[in-house]
C-alpha cells in the first residue's frame, strides 16, 4: 500500500473520505509546524537533512531517503494494515473480534494509555533540541535529525488516535500535547524522564539506547490491544523505533571503542586529559538513565495496570508468544518488597504486577546491548565490565522510592546516600566534563576526538557522504 505524497496529510487511513477528521486534523496541523518552530531542534529550518521518509508500510522497503528540509518532512498517519480476523488474545474479552471503534466503558482508560504515550514523542524533541549545535559528526547530526522527525511523527500517530475516536475530549488532549513542555515548571510532561535535559551526546546516545527502548516495549504492549487502531499505530511506530535504539547502541558502542583505544594507547583508564570520556563515567550515565526509565514502567504492584490488560487494553511484551492461559485469574508471581533493611519477595496476584513483567522484559533486553560493550572492551584487553545497576538504585516510583540502595541493592542511609550518589550517579563536575567535550564537528567523514567513527554510513553512503547541507 503506498502512500499518496500530495495530501496535505500523507496517510494510508483514507483521510480524504472523512472530511471531518481530516479537517480537524488540518486545523491541528498549523499548531504541530508552530510547535516544530518553536520547540523543535534550535535554527534549523534551513538545513536539508538526508531522511528517510516512510513511503510505505510494507514490510520491505518502506523507506525513501533524499535531503528535505526538516519543517517539510511529510509528517502522516500510516497504519500497519488491518489482519483479518484478529481476535483479542487476552484478558475477559479473550477470543473475541478486536475492536475497530473505542468501546464506551474503556474509554476513559484508552484515552489516558494513547495520550501519556503521545506525550512521551514531543517531549523528547524539546528535550534534544540543542544537541545540533554540538553534534560529533555530520553523521550523527543526521541520525539526530532522523530521531527528531519521526518522534514528531509518533505524535502525529497519537494525535490521529485522539482526533478520529476520542471526539472532542480527543482534539482538546491534542492541544495539550502542544501545550506542555519538557522541564516546564508550569505544565511539565506527564512522566519524569520526558522532563530530563538532554543536553550533551553522551546523554543521547544514552537516551535513544533506554528511554526509547522504554518506547520499544511500551508500544510492544499496546500493539497487543483489542482497540485495533491503537494496535496498528503502535506496530508500525515499532519500525522506526528499531533505528532510534540502533542510534543509541552503535552511539555508546562507538565512545565505548574510543576510550579503550585510547586507555591503550596512554596506558591509563584516565583518558580525560587526552580527550576521552573514562568508562567509570560512562557507567554512571548508565546508572542515571537505566534508573530513571525503571520508572517508566510504573509501580510493581498496580491496579490500574491490572485493568488495561483484563479489558484488553494493553498486553504483555509478545503476549501471544507466552505460553499460559493469558486470562491470569488465579496466576501469582514474585513482587520485590522492603523487609526492614534488605530486599525480599511477597507473592501477588499476576494481573497486578503488569508492569514489574513489562520492566524485567525490558531489563534484559537492555543486558543485551551491555554484553556487546562488555565484548568489546574485553577485545582492547580490559577488564572492566559496564552493568545496570539494580532495580533498588536511584528510584522514584514503586517499592523501591523510599529506600536509598547502592547499584549493588545494598540499602542505604540518607547520609550515606547524599555522601556516595557521586560516586554512581554523574556529579556536576562529570557533567560539565562532558560537556566541555561538546564542540561540534561538521566536516564530512571527520569525527570528534571522544567517539569512533561508525562502521558504515547511512543507506549505502560512504561516511564522508554530505549528511547534512547547512545554508
Ligand atoms: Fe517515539
Ligand atoms: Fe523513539
């Protein structure tokens, strides 16, 4: 199915036989373009970027790439098509056809799963809209480009969701979605992380390889619902969500590589004062961001998550691959609790502890990427090994917000927490150190002295290849 570029809204959902939606949609449009020129990545609107632009949602070759200028990137709505036949695989309404149109009695609870995701898409644009002016390489602004364009058209995605079954309750959640901001005092964004600074690379790359990967599973669990729309959105958000995470891995691959190459050639694991960001800080990056997405997921025991995946809302991670009833009445599993000073398990019911499954899904998944560093720095002849620190450490939500723990789960006092959380959290003085490494570097195929080049360049190009024309 291809998609028809001279709509004012590209779409594969037959826009132009609803007049009504798609005139909502047009009048939301002009808020979204102010929006990019506002909040979106700082002076940039005269830069042609090589993107890739969805031209299709085939499985094979959906994408076109060629140089645009990012506010006429052709921001659409594509829809996984329908399967035919899909029943809903779990909870009460087990077996039955999915849905097409919002149930009445979910509503409320759809409508409140499609906007705190829609929120989480803009936000990280304002969050990363300084990065351009300090990108390592032309290569790496590109792909920060690529991150920020499709980000925006995840909104749009949700935005369609909101505007075609929500109906007025839907268009005035769409202009909040405008409204709030990262890191606003006022109206900040709905989840934490979303309200972070993202303000140097490292921090990106650490972004794109955990935040999104929250993305990832989020938005694997929401393409298990029984609102079949919503299921659809999310499969094919899942495709370009794919290459945000590759961003985020190849990126903390390639400053892994550099410092070790470094480490070797100086002969010390100090490689600040030649240039290179030192693994210990690396590991605390991993510590604050690996931290912080934990609490994406909500708390380990909840009742709301219960409900989505008994009304058929929102699923497990590859629900259909997991061999159990997928009702889960009478199912118990282990829940973390705090037994005086350590760590222990309290069994409860598996309908509740939703998102403690989503999380352990996501933690292993995030192991994975860390086994490849690992793999890495022990080929240089080192023995260091990054880690994710445990659930326990640095949290703010669930079972885990009142305790301090050391990366090791070992719980600690409150003084002896503000005394060490340097020592695994990024300090001020980390901070600034990587930030002063932030000097850009435009010239085509050159990278900044702190990361190795990549393996290859983007669809076929050399390295040395014209990401990015400035004017
Ligand atoms: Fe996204
Ligand atoms: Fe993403």
């Amino acid at each position: 199915m291809s998609i028809d570029y001279n709509e004012a809204i590209p779409n594969n959902v037959d826009l132009a036989d609803d007049r009504r939606l798609l005139r909502a949609l047009e009048r939301w449009q002009p808020a979204y373009l102010q929006w990019w020129d506002n909040l979106g990545p700082v002076e940039t609107s005269d830069f042609e970027v090589y993107l890739r632009t969805a031209i299709s949602v085939d499985a094979k070759g959906w994408a076109h790439y060629g140089h645009v200028r990012m506010p006429e990137y052709r921001w659409g709505v594509f829809l996984t098509p329908p399967e035919k036949g899909r029943k809903i695989a779990f909870g009460q309404h087990k077996g039955e056809p999915v849905w097409t149109d919002v149930p009445g009695e979910y509503r409320t609870e759809l409508r409140r799963l499609v906007v705190t995701q829609g929120d989480t898409e803009p936000a990280s644009v304002e969050q990363q809209r300084r990065l351009g002016k300090t990108c390592p390489s032309l290569y790496d602004l590109r792909n920060l480009f690529q991150v920020n364009v499709e980000e925006g058209r995840h909104l749009w995605a949700m935005v369609y969701l909101l505007h075609a079954h929500f109906g007025r309750d839907g268009r005035e959640e769409a202009n909040e979605m405008l409204e709030r901001h990262a890191g606003d005092p006022d109206k900040p964004r709905i989840l934490e992380a979303f309200n972070e600074s993202t303000d140097d690379w490292l921090s990106f790359f650490m972004f794109t390889y955990f935040q999104d990967r929250d993305g990832k599973f989020q938005l694997a669990a929401l393409a298990e619902s029984g609102f079949d729309p919503l299921s659809r959105t999310c499969q094919f958000m899942l495709t370009e969500e794919a290459h945000h995470m590759f961003v985020g891995e190849s990126g903390i691959m390639r400053v892994v590589k550099r410092t070790c190459e470094l480490m070797r050639e100086h002969d010390t694991d100090n490689v600040r004062a030649y240039g290179g960001i030192d693994l210990a800080t690396i590991q605390k990056f991993i510590n604050f961001h690996y931290s912080i997405c934990l609490d994406l997921f909500g708390s380990e025991r909840s009742t709301n998550a219960a409900n989505y995946y008994s009304m058929g809302l929102k699923g497990r991670y590859q629900e259909t691959k997991i061999d159990d009833d997928h009702v889960l009445a009478d199912a118990h599993v282990l829940t973390p609790r705090i037994e005086g000073n350590h760590i222990g398990t309290e069994e409860s019911a598996a309908l509740t502890a939703m998102n403690l499954k989503l999380r352990e899904d996501y933690a292993k998944d995030s192991q994975r990427g860390l086994n490849r560093f690992n793999k890495a720095i022990a080929e240089y002849g080192f023995g260091t090994r990054l880690t994710l620190p445990d659930p326990a450490f640095n949290r703010n939500i669930g079972v885990f917000r009142d305790i301090n723990a050391t990366p090791e789960d070992k719980i600690i006092g409150d003084d002896e927490w503000q005394a060490r959380r340097y020592e695994w959290l990024p300090s001020p003085d980390d901070r600034a150190f990587v930030q002063s490494l932030m000097v850009p570097v435009t010239e085509p195929g050159k990278m900044a002295g702190w990361i190795a080049p990549p393996k290859r360049g983007i669809h076929g190009k050399p390295l040395d290849f014209v990401y990015v024309l400035f004017y």
